[in-house]
C-alpha cells in the first residue's frame, strides 16, 4: 500500500508542477497589505482558494468555501474517517506579498509560473502554493489508491497570514469547527537545511522609538554642535539624539546574542531589526532645518518561550536607561508605541514531530534528500501559531527555502515539492490510520 500510495504521488509530479505554476499565475496579493489599494487587489485569494478547491475535491473531500469578506473565500477540504483514528490538519495561505521592482525579476514578471531549471518560478511559489498543493496532491494520491483514513483529515486554504489577518482566515477555520488533534503548516521549511521540521516559532514585536529635538535654522548647527557655556541651545538635532536610542538598542540587540537562546536556535536568531527610519521638519523635504524629530521602526523577534510582558519591558527600560545618559533625552523622552504582538508558537508537538521526522526519512529515501531529518526552530511566524493557541499543538514542514520568500526572483525546488507530497501522504496514513 505505501509503495503505491508513493508511485502515486510520484506520477503526479507533472500535474502537480502545472498546477503550482497556474497558482502562481493568480496574483493573490493581501488586499491589506501597506501600500495596497483594497478594492482594486481583492478577489485574487479566493481564485486561489477556489484552485485548491478542485483538487479537494478530486481527493474526495467534502468541500467548504466561505468568507468573512466578499472576495477572500477560505477553502477547506474534509476527509472524513472511518473511526478511531487521531485526525489532522494540513494548512496553507493563500494570500502573498507584493512584488516590486518588476524589473529585477527575470522575465520582468514576478507572477510567471515559469518552470526552468527544476524550479517554478515566481511570487509565491515558495511562500507558499507550492506547500499547498504538496498536501493536496498527498491526499489526492491517498483517494487514488483506495486507502481510507481512519481519522479525519482537513485540508485548509486560507486568507490573510501576510498581515495576520487570522480572524477572517485560520482562525475562522477553528471557529466554523474544523479542529484536530494536530496540525501541519505547510510554509517552507527548506533554508540550510533540506525540509527540516520545525516545531516552534519566535514572537514577534512591532514599536516605534519617536525623539524630539528643537527645530532652528539650518545654519545654527554649529551652536548646536558647540554652545557657549551659558548659552540655552538654539536648537537640538533630533537625529543626533535619535542615534543615541538607535545605537544603544543595537547594543542590546548584541547582548541578546548571548543571553536569548533556545536549543533549536542557532546564537544570535533573536534580534531587535530597525526596519524604517523617518526625520527630518515637518512638512519640509529639504535639509533647511536642524531637524525636530526621528522616529524608528523595530521588528522584534524573541525566543518561543519568553514572556512578551517582560521583552517590551527590557526595551522599555534600555530606552530609559540610554535617555539617562543625556541631559535633553532626560528631560524629553522618547515615545515608544507597541503596534503588533504575534505571538510564539510553543506546543506540546512531540507526537507529530516524531511522526513527522520519520514520514520525512522514508519520503526522501532514494531521492537526493535523502538522510536524517532534521528539527529546528522556523524562523519567521506562521499561522501555526493560531493553531496553537486554539488547542491543536500544529508544527511546519514544507518545500521552499525562507531566504527567498518575498525576495525578487522567488522559487521553489520541484525536488522538495515532490518529496514534501510524498512526506505528507505517508504521515496521513501514519498518523490517521488506515482502515482494514
């Protein structure tokens, strides 16, 4: 039964590579995401969610498409059990990022679909339709070959991951009663490490520094830099000040490197990344003032078992203490503003995991992944998490490697889809059981 179930996923591999590649062609950007015009973007998720749709159904699914909002329909598929056995989710997103700088993509069109080289090329592909269709043509192998799960299986496209939309996406899976006893994120799990599993991910932080600084004249810069001893300062650069609080919290992103670690992190995982920097006038684009104020943007990523309470508290307090150090940061302190709070995934997924190392070792055997599976911490956040949270320990594992999602030129090896099919087939089967 499992050289069939195998011969079967690989026979597919043609389809299975048209299909990704006719995924990708659908340009699925998140409607929400920052520089998006909502109206004119919404409605590519739910072609996408209808895609996946046909093959539910082709893998005898009983299909649901709904939406919480016209135009992004979440598409589950459920494989219903014969009993007794432990069910299981396999999980995707359809949305994806926004591809600019067209002419930095080969071809000048990130949406191609392309197939060359072993790879299919284009937005989206490892992030991530082509885990989503790994588990699909899985499942669909499965029906083919007459084998009949004892345990539900549920297949799940769905919305909003790229702006944590949950509410209106896998969250909204939960709350319409697709649960299981464990979950399998498919988002692409392939970096240094060839399909590695990864059972935790970091928390995530957004916060804004904002400095003040007291506008004059370009021209006053030296009385800025050199005051009289009695003079009151004419002016104050607000980017001078503002470095101050920018050096001093790379000097705690440094001693992170040290003091935050987690056994499946290598040192210096967790960071505190300045992502955006704005100064300057008000309302002035020219270098006309001492500029009046500096604000930073920070992305935090902190260890899966970390309280977030006391993260935002040590950056609070490295803030503080660095104002200290300076008589007019003393006496105008910076704002911090908290703006979005993922949080870690942490399960208790040791089942899953187990069954998923080996459903990998046995799926890659023979092909040119082949060796031991290795488990580490995925990098980024997912949709695991809400999973999680919901009370179905969930873990990823997919084809693609995350140094290229969201990057110009995005690609996935065909090789890993195949193999990733092959793995999520055998873990159904493993994990469902299967029907006499």
């Amino acid at each position: 039964m499992i050289d069939a179930v195998l011969a079967a996923v690989d026979s597919s591999r043609e389809e299975l590579v048209s299909a990704i590649s006719q995924a990708v062609r659908i340009p699925s950007v998140n409607p929400r995401y920052p520089g998006q015009v909502y109206e004119e973007v919404v409605g590519s998720e739910g072609e996408v969610s209808r895609l996946l749709a046909g093959v539910y159904r082709d893998a005898g699914a009983e299909v649901d498409l709904f939406a919480l909002e016209p135009g992004r329909e979440n598409a589950v598929g459920l494989i219903r059990g014969t009993g007794g056995g432990r069910s299981l989710i396999y999980n995707g997103h359809v949305d994806v990022v926004p591809a600019d700088n067209p002419e930095n993509w080969r071809g000048g069109d990130p949406f191609s679909g392309r197939v060359d080289g072993g790879r299919v090329w284009g937005r989206g592909s490892t992030d991530m339709k082509a885990g989503l269709l790994a588990q699909a043509f899985a499942a669909r192998a499965l029906h083919r070959c007459g084998v009949r799960l004892r345990g539900d299986l549920v297949l799940e496209a769905v919305v909003g991951e790229e702006c944590m939309n949950n509410d209106i996406g896998v969250s909204a899976t939960v709350e319409r009663g697709y649960t299981a006893d464990a979950a399998v994120v498919s988002e692409p799990t392939a970096a240094a490490l060839p399909l590695a599993i990864m059972p935790v991910s970091p928390g995530q932080l957004w916060f804004s520094v904002a400095v003040r600084g007291k506008v004059t004249h370009a021209a006053n810069r030296g009385r800025t830099l050199y005051p009289g001893e009695s003079e009151v300062p004419v002016g104050i650069s607000a980017i001078d000040k503002g470095i101050l609080i920018y050096e001093g919290l790379r000097r705690l992103e440094q001693q992170w490197g040290f003091s935050k670690r987690h056994p499946l992190y290598r040192p210096g995982q967790f960071t505190i990344m300045p992502g955006i920097v704005a100064a300057g006038t008000r309302g002035v684009q020219f270098p006309l003032f001492v500029p009046e104020f500096m604000r930073t943007e920070y992305l935090v990523w902190y260890p899966p078992d970390d309280d977030p309470a006391a993260v935002m508290e040590e950056i609070e307090g490295h803030v503080r203490a660095v104002a200290a150090t300076d008589p007019w940061l003393s006496e105008h302190e910076p704002t911090i503003e908290w703006k979005l709070h993922w949080p870690a995934n942490a399960p208790n997924a040791d089942a899953i995991t187990a069954e998923m190392r080996l459903a990998h070792e046995r799926a890659a055997r023979d092909t040119n992944l082949a060796g031991p599976a290795q488990t580490v911490g995925f990098p980024a956040v997912d949709d695991a998490t809400w999973l999680t949270l919901a009370g179905i320990p969930a873990i990823s594992y997919g084809p693609g490697d995350l140094g290229v999602a969201h990057a110009d030129d995005e690609f996935v090896q065909i090789d890993e889809v195949l193999c990733a099919a092959r793995a999520f087939a055998l873990l159904a089967m493993e994990w469902c059981g299967v029907a006499g």
